[in-house]
C-alpha cells in the first residue's frame, strides 16, 4: 500500500467532522458504548467525535427497534418545557411560529401551543411523530428535516433540544436549521457540555457518552463556530444531572451497577412502551407501594435540582438561546 492510500484511509478513518483536520489530539475510551469505540478531539478546532462513526443507517435502525418511548414521564419533560418557553418568552415576547426539531413526544411544542405560539415539529421517529399527531393533537412531520423542504426565513423561532449532538454532518445541519429561521429569529438548544466538570472527570464514562451521540462539544467551540454563523448567544443556562453523576461515581466501582434501573425508580406517567427494562423494575417494586413512593419524592427532588440553573459553565448540559444575525 503507498503512502498516498494510506494517507486517504487515514483522513476516511479520523478525519474532524467539523473542520476535515487529520490531527487529532484527546481520545477518550468510549467502553460505554463498546470496546472498540472512543471519543476523538480535533486538536484544530477542539470539536469531539465518536469513532469509528456509525453510519447513518445504523442509526436509523436502533431507533426503529423502538416504539416512542421517553426516559422520563410527561409531567418531568413538561416541567422542563415550561422553564424553556419562559427564557423564549423573554428574548422573544411577540409570540409567532415556532418550529420544534427533534420534537420527540411533543410536550415542548404542547406547552409552546398553550403558550400561544403556532406550533409545528419535525421528528424522523415515526412512532414519536404519530404520538403527536395523535394524542396530543400537533402537526408533527414524521421525517428528518434534511429530507423536506420548507419555505426559508419563515420561523421565528427554532428549538433543538438534545438533537444537535444526534447529527452526522453538524454543521451543515446548523446550517440548514439556521436558514428556516427569519433574521433577528431566536434559535434555542440544548446539549451536553463536554467541557464541563462531570465531562473532564468521567471522560469516556461520562452519561452523555452514547451510541447516538455523535458529536461532543466545548464551550469555547461553540462560542467560536456561532460567532462565525451569525448567532450571538444571549443567554446560557447550565445544569448538572444527578443521574450523570451516579453514572460516573458508579463506573468507578469494582462491579456493576444497574443505573438505568435505578434511575427509573419512582418514575410516574411514562409513556414507554414495550420496555423490558421499565416493566422490569415497576415488577420488581409493585408489592411495595410505600417504597415506589419514597423513590417518587427523591426523585422529584432530583427533578428540581437538574432543572435549576447552575453559575458557571462546569455543568453537563447547557441550554443556548441566541439570535441571528438581522443582517442575513
């Protein structure tokens, strides 16, 4: 093989899906995932990647081996939802049309729409998209928004919530967000914070290393390819998750843990389904209904501390609310 070949299988293999640099610097050991993954760091532009990267079919067949489902219950995601539409509400009093991609089960776009703002969502989980539709009564296309064409500059509003860090091309997907939303608009996400405390700790055992998290971001990269695009972040809003902590702590110990269980212990109104590993737990609690209970108020507390703002920027996850440029 000469060296020229070589050096292409090498780009293929590593290249930075962000800025197509070969140099890569940090590699975490994603055994997370699998033994065979890591988390590369482009020591060019500080952007992070799962590699080997699957491919775009194996991703979409994962999430079609499931029904909708949601970790939490309606009522925890709609807490959730209702602190995000007042940051919204702040930036962006005059209510107008909001487009909400990744919609999942729809509680954002539900509490949007009682908010007062014309609703519309993409969410290429097909189960997901229906749910929307059907119970709760929302125009929710069942597709990815790469697959359909809308009107550009037609939203003043456009929400990712956990959704960027799901992508194979991120930005050119931020590209394609950005262009459906109207100048002076206010694009708001949510997405783990690679850089924060729990990050630098757990590394490679961090909760938000996952199979579908392909993308892994810092602060200052953000930061940086925002100022680039035209986004001046106005507001930050940093938490920490109880559940990533455990996850991390427990990765230390000599012997497995099952957090997933433990973390949906005490969970109420869920709406997975087909779920072994939710019947598992809710059968192996169901004769003692004062210890169901005693689980549902730690959790609720649990609840109140991951939706409470932290200063700083050491948490896990950061929420980012900015406009875009009135020039464009």
């Amino acid at each position: 093989m000469g060296l020229k070949t070589k050096l292409d299988n090498l780009k293929i293999t590593t290249c930075c899906p962000s800025c197509g640099s070969i140099r890569v610097g940090e590699k975490w050991p994603a055994h997370r995932i699998s033994l065979e993954k890591s988390i590369f760091w482009c020591s060019n532009c500080g952007f992070g990647w799962q590699h080997p990267l699957p491919s775009q079919k194996e991703i979409r067949d994962y999430y079609e081996r499931f029904t909708a489902y949601n970790i939490h219950g309606a009522n925890e995601k709609e807490k959730s939802a209702i602190k995000r539409i007042r940051r919204i509400n702040k930036l962006m009093p005059n209510r107008g049309h909001l487009l909400d991609i990744g919609s999942g089960l729809g509680y954002f776009l539900k509490i949007a729409q009682k908010d007062g703002w014309k609703v519309s969502g993409f969410e290429p989980q097909k189960s997901a998209a229906l749910f929307c539709q059907d119970h709760l009564g929302i125009n929710v296309y069942a597709d990815s928004i790469q697959n359909l064409i809308l009107e550009s500059k037609t939203f003043d509003v456009v929400t990712l919530w956990d959704v960027w860090e799901h992508v194979h091309d991120p930005l050119q997907f931020l590209d394609q967000c950005m262009s459906l939303l109207s100048p002076g608009g206010l694009m708001a996400m949510a997405i783990p914070n690679a850089s924060g405390l729990p990050a630098k700790i757990f590394k490679g055992q961090w909760r938000y290393v996952m199979k579908t998290h392909l993308n892994y971001f810092t602060l200052p990269y953000i930061h940086r390819i925002f100022s680039e695009k035209g986004l001046e972040i106005k507001q930050i809003c940093h938490t920490i998750k109880i559940q990533s902590l455990l996850q991390g702590f427990a990765s230390w110990l000599p012997f497995q843990v099952g957090t997933e269980n433990i973390i949906r212990i005490g969970r109420r109104g869920s709406v997975e389904y087909d779920r072994p590993e939710q019947a598992k737990t809710e059968g192996q609690l169901e004769k003692s209904p004062a210890l169901v209970n005693l689980f549902a108020f730690v959790r609720a507390i649990c609840l109140e501390i991951n939706l409470t703002p932290i200063p700083g920027s050491l948490g896990d996850l950061m929420e980012l609310y900015c406009l875009k440029d009135l020039r464009e």
